[in-house]
C-alpha cells in the first residue's frame, strides 16, 4: 500500500498522511466499477436522483465542516469555500430539474408502421481525473450528471484536494449511492496513469494543457470518449464607453478571486487608452484593498497558492515581463513563508512578447494593455492558444454583441467576468479543451445516443 502525504499550503504543516492506490488496486477498483455498473443502470431513475438529493442534504449539512477542510488542504480563503459548496447546491438542482427530460427516450419518427427513436444510455463506467482549485465544483459537473445517467464513476481527486475527495465518496455512499458504483482513487500522476489504463468507457479530465496532451496521446489509439477541460489565458476588453471604475472593480475581483487559481479567473485586461489610467488607478485601489491573510479567516480575499512550483512559475513571468519593459506597481514576488505565498500583482505596459500574457498564470498575477481600437483589442484577444472564457465591458450591447461574436471562447461575458452558469454549457476552444459539462449537454455527454428503427410486423 503507498502513502500519501497532505500539507496545509498556506503552513507547509502536514495534515495527515493517507493510504494511497497503486497500480493493482487501481485495478482491483476498475473491476468492481465494471462489475457493479449495470445493477445501476437498471435502477430507476427516480432512485438514483433520490441518492444525490440525500448526497446535496448531507452536504448541506455538513457545509461547515467541509468547508474547512477544503481551505485546510488548498489554501482556498473559507468564504470562497462556503461559496463553492453554497454553489454546488445550484449546480445539484439544475441537473435534477433536467434530467429526466434529457434523457427521455425520443420518438423523431412515427408513420405508417415505423418509429424512429433515440435512447440515451449510459457510457458505462466513466473515470474522472480531477483538479483541485474547485474541487466540489469540477468533480461534482462530472460525478452527478454521470451517476444520475447511469454510470459508474472511477474518481481520482487531485493530491491536493484527497482529503475532499474523500469526503465526497463518504457522503455518495451514504446517501445510497453503492460502495463500488462510486469509487475514489488516492495519489497523483501515477495513480491518474494507472487509471487511465483502465478498461474504460470514457475519460473526463480537469487539470493542465500539459496533462491534457498527454492523456490525450495515451487513450488515442484506443478510441475512448475523452473530454479535456483545461486552462485559458481568458481576456476582458474594456471599452472606451465603460464605467472605468465599476469595470475595474469587477475586473479585479475576477482576476484574484480564489487567488487567482481558477480556469476562468480575468488572466488578461485591455484597456481602452481613451480610459485606460482612470482603469489602471481604480484597479490598484480594488486590489490593495485586498486582504492577504491565513485562508482560515473571515476577512481573507487573497489565500495561499496551493501547488509550491507554482509560485516559481509566477516569479518568472513577473521577470519576463519587466525584463521587456512592463511597469510593475504592485507584488511581484513570493510572501515570507511558511507556505506558499504571493503578493497580488499589477503589471502595465505588457504587450504579448511577454509570457503574461500568453501562458496561463494561474495565481494574483495580472497584466493590463492599453489597446487604441475595437479591432486591435479583438486582434489581441484571440492571440493565444487558449479559448475559455473572454468579456468586454461597454454599456452598449450592440457593440459588445458585435466584438464577442468575433472572439474565439466557448464562454463570452457582457459587463461581467469569472461568472459559471449550470444552464450554459462550459468548454473551450483550442488548448483549452474539447468536449463540455453542464447544461443539459453535460448530462448528455455521460451518454451514448442509440437509433432504434422500429418496424410493426
Ligand atoms: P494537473 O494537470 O497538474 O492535474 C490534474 C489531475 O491530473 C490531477 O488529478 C493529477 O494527479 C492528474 N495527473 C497529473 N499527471 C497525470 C498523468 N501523467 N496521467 C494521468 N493523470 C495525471 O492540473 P491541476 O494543477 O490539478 O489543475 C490546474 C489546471 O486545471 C489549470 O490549468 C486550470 O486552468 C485547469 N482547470 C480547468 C477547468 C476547466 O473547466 N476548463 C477547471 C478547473 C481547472
């Protein structure tokens, strides 16, 4: 049996030192996964969406508590944690109230003795490998839809979010969700590997580009659904229109919400230059208002970087950047440990020869352009790899309608940013991703459309 060792990020104290998977139990796991999938499947439907109404009750529950261990294993400030978990709660009610009509069988065809109709059954047994910045929101887009369609769910939680993780399989099971029709596998990139080795039926993957890539060239060959859902480097364009201040105050809490750390934080801001200083001096004011402090505080806004090479990630383009002439007015270097720490950063001046503003960050590190035009600032903002998430802000909905429309996310923001709807289907272009959750897209995409022609004799 390995071990798995978990540390507070924001003490570098440990937690707790957990049993681990290996490749044989990873195995042993799939197995059972296999075995138990079909009994799920022929559970009725109202049965398995009682399992995850009992599942939202028990964490509702137990919202404190499971607060506070997320904060204690990533760094997440705890109101951010209540958040998620308050958040969960919204996600869990959408797919309830939709899935019974997603997956009615549908009749396209009826005439003279032939009907034609769509069933929607399920994949079979799904594996999840998952990220920790919103643990219970990008496993839970994957694990409730894929459980309630019929699945069974390998899950491995990131190492950084284990002990959540856990908590997670905890309260499935006792809400009735079976031992081995949910499943949690403890460790890292090797126990991610192993799994994905794994007879499966489909691979659903929240994390990095790099990990994406190489999951994605593994499970090639073996034609598995994959789903990717990685990183951006997602924009705003604030119009020569826009209240700066109201612009600048929403801009800065979505590029520093949860320290940074989420895939669609505001990773990159033009500024009109008509506007841009007024921008730039309300901008700072909102993020020097911003408390640095211990994530288990009620008035902490900027928590502790969860993953420590991260951090050297974020030095090197601070560097990057002021090397080729960018003006740094705020941060710019790690915070005195223990834990991992960086002060909330502000870059002007940037232009896109600088890795700021063309490589994920991922942290309290933002740069802002000054752009003299619509065009140039929808030129730039489709010069990147990435296609998450992308806004402008500008009281005028034509014009907003006009430059999101050019722009190449699967998620576009009108005066707002950092924003997640389970209503709206969540994906990405290029090195952003493929496939989606939510919606009802994402309780379908845990599914297999099967055509029946059907002839009276
Ligand atoms: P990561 O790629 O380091 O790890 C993700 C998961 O992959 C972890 O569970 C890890 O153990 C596992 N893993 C690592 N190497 C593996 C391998 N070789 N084979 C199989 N599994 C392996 O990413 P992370 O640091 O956990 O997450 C941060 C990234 O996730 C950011 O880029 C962020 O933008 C992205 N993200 C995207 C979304 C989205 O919806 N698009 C949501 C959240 C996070």
């Amino acid at each position: 049996m390995n071990h798995l060792a978990i540390h507070n990020p924001a003490t570098g104290a440990l937690i707790t030192t957990v049993d681990a998977d290996d490749a044989a139990s990873v195995a042993d796991k799939a197995g059972r996964a296999r075995a138990a999938q079909t009994a799920w499947a022929a559970t009725p439907l109202a049965a398995r969406k009682a399992c995850i109404e009992r599942f939202a009750a028990a964490v509702r529950a137990e919202l404190e508590p499971l607060a506070a261990i997320m904060t204690r294993e990533t760094g997440k400030p705890i109101k951010m944690s209540r958040n998620e978990l308050n958040g969960l709660m919204g996600r869990i009610d959408f797919f309830l109230g939709a899935v019974d009509a997603t997956l009615a069988t549908e009749t396209v065809f009826a005439d003279g003795g032939m009907t034609e109709q769509i069933d929607h059954t399920p994949l079979g047994v799904v594996a999840n490998i998952s990220a920790w910045n919103y643990p219970w929101f990008v496993g839970g887009n994957v694990f409730v839809p894929a459980l309630l369609a019929g699945n069974a769910v390998l899950y491995k939680p990131s190492e950084y979010a284990t002990l959540t993780g856990l908590a997670m399989a905890r309260l499935l099971h006792a809400a009735g969700v079976p031992a081995d029709v949910f499943i949690a596998l403890v460790g890292g990139a090797e126990v991610g590997a192993a799994l994905q080795a794994q007879p499966i039926d489909g691979l659903f993957f929240t994390g990095s580009h790099a990990t994406g890539e190489r999951i994605a060239q593994a499970l090639g060959p073996r034609l598995v659904k994959l789903q990717l859902e990685l990183g951006g480097k997602d924009p705003t364009y604030v119009c020569d229109d826009a209240n700066p201040q109201v612009a600048a105050e929403s801009l800065a809490d979505g590029a520093m919400y949860n320290t940074g750390q989420s895939c669609c934080s505001v990773e990159r801001i033009y500024v009109h230059a008509s506007i841009h200083d007024a921008f730039v001096t309300a901008f700072l004011a909102t993020v020097n208002s911003f408390k640095v402090g211990d994530p288990a505080a009620e008035d902490t806004y900027i928590g502790a970087i969860t993953r420590a090479p991260q951090l050297a990630v974020l030095e090197a383009q601070v560097a990057d950047a002021v090397a080729k002439g960018a003006t740094l007015h705020c941060g710019g270097h790690r915070l005195p440990g223990p834990g991992n720490w960086f002060a909330p950063t502000v870059l002007t001046g940037v232009d896109h020869s600088m890795t700021i503003m063309q490589e994920e960050s991922f942290g309290p590190v933002i740069g802002i352009q000054k752009v003299a035009s619509d065009a140039e600032a929808v030129g730039l903002m489709n010069d990147t790899r990435y296609g998450l998430t992308a806004g402008v802000f500008t009281p005028n909905e034509a014009r907003a309608r006009t430059l999101l429309a050019q722009v190449r996310a699967g998620t576009v923001y009108w005066n707002c940013c950092d924003r997640v709807s389970p209503r709206l289907p969540w994906s990405g272009y290029g090195d952003s991703g493929v496939g989606l959750t939510l919606s009802t897209y994402g309780i379908q995409t845990f599914t297999r459309p099967k055509a029946w022609h059907l002839r009276q004799a």
